[in-house]
C-alpha cells in the first residue's frame, strides 16, 4: 500500500461516488495526511460526514477545475506529493441528451488542471482516473479489453473521457509530467448516485415500484466495490509508471437482469420489470484485464460486498 505518511494530497470531485469513498478511506486510515478537495458541488456531489469534514487535515474548496487559478490563489504555498483527478460529468444518458457539458468539464476541465500541474505543480504524481467506456464494448464472448486495446467510445461522455485521457498522456511525452491513468470496470457501493443501476433498481425495490431496465436486460457489465477500486488506485500510484494506463477490474461478470435477481435474492422480494426503450448506442458489454497491474490484496467476497451496499441504499430508501 502506499505510504501516504506526512502527504499532502489533491483530490479532484471529492465529492463524487468514487472520490468521497476515496477520501473517507484515507483520512479513516491516515492521521498525518493533508487532503485538499476541490469540487463544484454538480451533479451527482454528496455533502461530506461531518466527522471528517471537521477533520483539521481536510479543506473542501467548492470550485471548477476548469478555474484552477483560484488554487494558485487560496493554497498557492501548497506543495502537492499525489493528485487524485476523479472530477468528472459520468451520467451517460445526460451526455446523450446534452453532449456539451461533457466535453467543458471533461476535456477543457482536463486541460485546466494540467496546465496547472505543469506550472505550479511539477512534482506531484497526477493519478488520472478514467473508464473502461473508452475502450467501446465487446460482444458475448469476445476477449476483455487490456491497456492496449484501441479506444473506441460510443457515448458522448465515454468520448470526452478518451479525449481527456489522450491529452494528458500528450503532457508525458512534452512536458515529461509523472502522470498515470487508471481505466476501471463498473463500480457499486454506498454515496452513488440515485440514478445509477443499482441505486435505482433498490430504490425500486424498496418503495414497492416497477423496475425500468433498458432493452431486454440482457447488457454485461463488470462489477467491483468502490472499496476495492480506491485501494487499487492507491498501490497504482505508488508502483505505477508514468505514461502507463492502468486497467483495474474484478472478473465479476454479470448482466443487468442478474444483478437484479441477485438484488431481489438479498431483500427477500419478487423483481417487478418493466422494460424500456433502450438506449441510444447502448454499450453491450465491458469487461477489462491489466497487462500492467496485480493487485495485492484480496477482493472484496462479490456477494457479501453487494448484500452490505444493498442494505446501505434499504436503510436510506425506507426512510422516504
């Protein structure tokens, strides 16, 4: 694991799924760290644990990182060892409505915090975290995607993703920037946003409502708990080449209709499917395997990891 021992560290969209996850889970584990969290508040943010937001080790700055120069004017005497760059838009079926803010905040966001990195901050390791969506989908039975595999996005967002991820390896090559980019698998656990798969579908559940499912259901993803992601970002960035892309997956293959049941199974309820038009370009299947990365801890036991995040979302949804 990496030793974050009297760190200082960036953490873009900290406030997001993964990032707040992330972020709970260092200061939980490290006392003699100082964690920065830069993030707008937009879609998909959550208001931080009061505990650790009260953390005299962590200051949350509610700003865009497409305007990085208010770093420069708030903590300018900072000296970052690690970036975390999570910000990101990530609601696919929003990028397919309004492509837009997607390539703003994505690419042009990208561009503002390596700018910044280049000028105020060249010593610090920029941990990129990306999506398997750049690598487009596979059929059934075709073989995972690995760091060398082509991009091929099929969304708006899965493009803007790609395109941040070119740029940022462009600063490597020019400007000889310590930059890795991690791409992972679908991740499932506690601060997702409601309108997420899994969310959504305990959500329905819970309060007694029919269950939209794109299609026939039948779409494959690969799932991993955030707990196990953060953790692998952690000893990617410590181990991690500049320059390099860095899959993380689980080998946890399932499709949408699956996960459902397996759902259903843990609340002890009868799944009631409704079934929607599907959407535009819908990805079929994704599924990653690293050339560059072996973890060094065990996963998450899959069924134990979904029955805790299924009875996060019930306790929060029966409430409403």
């Amino acid at each position: 694991m990496v030793n974050l021992s009297n760190k200082t560290i960036l953490c873009t969209g900290g406030c997001g799924f993964i990032g707040s996850n992330f972020i709970e889970y260092i200061l939980q584990k490290y006392n003699n760290i100082t964690v920065v969290n830069m993030d707008k508040m937009g879609v998909g943010s959550r208001e931080f644990n009061p505990l650790l937001s009260h953390n005299n080790k962590y200051r949350h700055l509610k700003c865009d990182i497409r305007y990085m120069n208010y770093l420069v004017s708030t903590h300018g005497d900072l000296k970052f060892d690690y970036i975390f760059h999570f910000a990101a838009e990530s609601h696919v079926d929003r990028s397919i409505s309004g492509p837009a803010p997607f390539i703003e905040n994505n690419v042009m966001g990208m561009v503002s915090l390596l700018e910044w990195v280049r000028q105020h901050q060249p010593q610090a390791r920029l941990c990129s975290v990306s999506t398997d969506e750049c690598f487009g989908h596979l059929e059934k039975y075709e073989a995972p995607f690995n760091e060398k595999s082509k991009f091929a996005p099929r969304s708006p967002y899965a493009a803007s993703k790609a395109s941040a991820d070119l740029i940022a390896n462009s600063y490597v090559t020019t400007y000889g920037l310590d930059i890795i980019t991690t791409h992972c698998c679908n991740n499932f656990g506690k601060h997702q946003a409601d309108e997420k798969f899994i969310p959504t579908v305990i959500r329905n559940m819970v309060q007694g409502n029919k269950i939209p499912v794109y299609g026939t259901g039948e779409n494959i993803r690969e799932w991993i708990h955030v707990d196990d992601h953060n953790k692998s970002l952690l000893e990617i960035a410590k181990g991690g080449r500049a320059g390099y892309r860095y899959n993380i997956g689980s080998k946890v293959d399932k499709t949408n209709l699956e996960m459902i049941v397996d759902i259903a199974e843990i609340l002890g309820k009868v799944a009631d499917i409704e079934y929607v038009e599907d959407r535009k370009g819908h990805d079929f299947r994704y599924a990653v395997d690293s050339l560059n990365y072996r973890r060094q801890f065990e996963l998450w036991d899959h069924s134990e990891a979904l029955k805790k995040t299924v009875e996060h979302y019930k306790q929060k949804y029966s409430t409403k």
